[in-house]
C-alpha cells in the first residue's frame, strides 16, 4: 500500500518499518536501527555465525551487530503499541498489521529451528498481542465515541476550532470507557497497581454519575414526590412551587447521605486521594448556555473533608498564579492558564454535608443571566472561603472551547493522579488516548502537586 498520513495515522518510519516486517521470510533476520526502525530484512546462514557470537542470550536482530542492547525486543512492541492507537484514532493498517503478523511468524520460525529459545520466545508474546487485537479490533475501537459525539468533544480539548457542548454526564462516561480501552490495549504494558489504580480511578468516575442531580430521572423523582404532598383539589402555582422544592432538597438530601456512605465504604488512602466526584451543570440566558464544572469530596486521615472545586472555565474562584504562553499554533497563538483547581480543607462532618446540600440544590439550575448564574456560582462556596488552603495546584491551561463537560472530567482526574502521586501513570494515560494534529495545542503533562 502507498503511504497516507491521515489515512494510516501513521509516521512514515513506522509505516516502513511495519512493511519491512511484512517482507519477513523464513530465512530472514532484520535489523533494528538506534531510533527504534525496523530495517529491510536480509537472509543470514546462522550457523556461520556460531563460531563468532555466544548466540544464547542474544535477540534475533542483535546477531548482525546492528544493535546491541537489550531494549530491542521491546521497539517491536512499541511499534505495535503505536500501530493499534493509530487504529484506534480511525488509522487504516489493519491489512498491513496482518502482513507484518506474517513476517513474525516466518521469523519465530526461523530462530525456533535454531534454538534460540529467549528470542523465540520473546516474539512469540508480540505475535500473541497482535493476534489479540485482530480477533477483537471492536475492543480497541474508538469508533463508538465519533458515533456518540464523545470523540470529536475529546479533540476540542486543545484545539479553538467550533464550539461543542454536552450533557453533564458525558464527560465521566468519556474518561470512564477511555480507561477501559487503556486498561485494554496497555494490560501488558502496566503494573498490576497500575491497574488497580486505574480500576478504581473508573469506578470512582462511574459513581459520580449516581451524584449529579441534573438528570430528568431526578426531576421527575421530584414532581412525583411534591404529588404526594399537593392537595389535589388545589390550583395554585405558588404553592406547587414550594412543595416542588421541599422535594428537590429530599431528594437532594437522599443523595448525599448515598454519597457519604459511598466514601466510607473506601479504604483510608482512597477516600483521600480519590474520594467521590461530583459533575456540575448551571444554565444561563435564553438559549440556555451553560457551564459544567466538578465538585470533589474527600475524607482526609484525621476526620476532616475537603472540598474542591475543579473548573478552567467560566466562573472559576480566581488564583493569584495566572500564566501566559505563546503558541506555535497559529489560531490560539496565545494560551492562558491558572490553577484549575481550589481546594477547602478542614471542613466538619456538618459542613460538608451543608455545602453538598447547596451543591445539589443549585446543580442544572437555568438562571436569567450570566451575572446571575455568576452570582450563584460564588455564593455556593461562600460559607467555607475561610477553609480556602494555600495554592498548591501547578497552573494548567485554560479552555479555549466550549468542552467544558469533557475538560472538567479530564481535570478531575488529573486531580486525583496528582494526590495520589501517579504522575508517571496520568501522563502515560493521558498521552496514549489524547490524540493531537495540526489544529491542536501540544499535549500538557501533569505536574506534581506543590510542596
């Protein structure tokens, strides 16, 4: 096949050295340059070689002498790493992955006949994930989220091109099946904490959606609770509106005693450094625009909660450490960033729970204006500022679109990679799903929290 860029998703170097491996007969060697390539194959009389190399502990590339460390089994696992994101992103390689799979094969063969056990071995679990992935391509596909919208909001993380929007709830799906999809393309790939990590990181996502109060199912739960207390022979709209928010805050109230049960149901480090998220919505102005935000609770080791709130959006409770950058990028050649999260510390068994009353209450609610949304917004957290903590939350870059329901869930979880001092992990997950063109900004590390 001719190379295609935005066909394949693909570099060039990797597209040759995927069809170099295809080329791979039985009686071929390869071998692999410094920068990871793989070259033309060549044939090679092994057995000429004996006399010249201890060939037990060597990998089949290393016999020429091209390479000599032991890191090059693993460039052929990342190649293919590389390979199954660039399917994941819409790539076209599945028929020359399938190729390649063929070389491999005529290799292992290759050295099996000879005896070199390690090596054999060691292509033989690169042949395994390859296969792996051609028999469940659906698995590794991030088709469903182009299909759902999720996908083209993820690209507009970085990127100032349009103006997308979303229900609250599709943020934490988003990162939720994200993780699925590392914990699957990447199982080989990380450690077992690494996963119970990441599981737990999902389920915590998964949870905060039980929280949100924003959904039709929970206004409907709440008219169908007024009901039982509105006289039925009366017609009074005023009177319908105050039995309708005695039910609301019930209801309200329903849910976070589910929450405060949901985090003692943790263990101690994760009700601190995980805790329980909660997404946000508040609506504004006559086509209802609107902002969504994270809320997070966590119970810290002497009893106390801290709540923080997580948002680089509108809104958000100005920080005093505000940075500015200039961009390649020439649609946003300047970007802005500030502290994404603000964190209250301290807080009482009481207070927590009167602040999330507030919370919930306010969550999805459609205000007049801006101004008054804005009003609202600072009110809510007006009642612990003195439980604000010095900043410790490295600057990170603002939004420049309206993806505010995918950037709050992103943020939430870089929030919890940050506490949990998993900065390693957050960026090797953040890096391998955020796919980044021309029309984006460059992909922002996480950074470890301040001291």
């Amino acid at each position: 096949m001719i190379y295609n860029a935005n066909k394949s998703q693909l570099s060039h170097v990797d597209w040759e050295s995927l069809n170099n491996m295809a080329q791979i007969t039985v009686d071929d060697v390869v071998d692999i340059n410094v920068n990871g390539t793989v070259g033309k194959p060549y044939s090679v009389n092994l057995n000429e070689w004996k006399g010249l190399f201890s060939l037990t502990t060597r990998k089949f590339y290393q016999v020429l002498g091209a390479s000599s460390t032991k890191h090059d089994v693993p460039q052929i696992q990342k190649l293919i790493d590389r390979v199954i994101s660039a399917h994941m992103r819409g790539g076209e390689v599945i028929e020359t992955l399938s190729d390649s799979l063929k070389g491999l094969s005529n290799l292992k063969l290759h050295y099996e006949k000879d005896g070199f056990k390690e090596t054999t071995t060691q292509i033989g679990e690169i042949i395994k994930k390859v296969e792996d992935f051609l028999n469940n391509q659906e698995e590794f596909k991030l088709e469903n989220f182009y299909n759902n919208g999720f996908f083209k909001r993820m690209n507009l993380e970085a990127s100032i091109i349009g103006d997308e929007s979303g229900k609250i709830g599709e943020g934490t799906l988003l990162y939720s099946q994200k993780i699925d999809l590392f914990l699957t393309s990447q199982r080989e790939a990380i450690t077992e904490s690494d996963r119970i990590f990441l599981e737990k990181l999902k389920n915590s996502l998964n949870n905060s959606n039980h929280f949100e109060t924003v959904s039709s199912s929970f206004y409907y739960a709440a008219a169908e609770k007024a009901r039982l207390n509105y006289p039925t022979e009366s017609n009074d709209p005023e009177l319908w509106k105050q039995v309708y928010e005695v039910a609301l805050k019930d209801l309200a109230e329903e849910k976070i005693r589910s929450l405060f049960s949901e985090l003692e149901k943790m263990n101690e480090a994760d009700q601190s450094e995980l805790g329980i998220g909660i997404p946000m919505n508040v609506e504004y102005g006559q086509d209802r625009s609107g902002h969504a935000f994270f809320l997070s609770l966590c119970k810290e080791k002497d009893g106390s909660f801290t709540v923080a709130q997580i948002n680089t959006g509108v809104f958000m409770l100005s920080e005093p450490e505000i940075c500015i950058q200039l961009n390649r990028n020439i649609h946003a050649p300047i970007s802005y960033s500030a502290s994404p999260v603000v964190e209250f510390s301290g807080l009482s068994h009481e207070e927590a729970e009167l602040f999330l009353k507030k919370a919930l209450v306010l969550n999805g609610r459609d205000f007049f204006t801006r101004i008054e949304a804005g009003k609202n917004y600072s009110g809510l957290f007006a009642d612990i500022l003195d439980k604000k903590t010095l900043n410790r939350i490295p600057a990170r870059r603002l939004q420049i679109t309206g993806n505010c329901v995918t950037r709050s869930a992103k943020e939430y979880l870089v929030y919890c990679f940050q506490k949990s001092k998993n900065i390693e992990l957050g960026n090797k997950f953040l890096s391998y799903l955020d796919p980044r063109d021309s029309t984006t900004l460059s992909l922002e590390a996480i950074r470890q929290l301040k001291e």
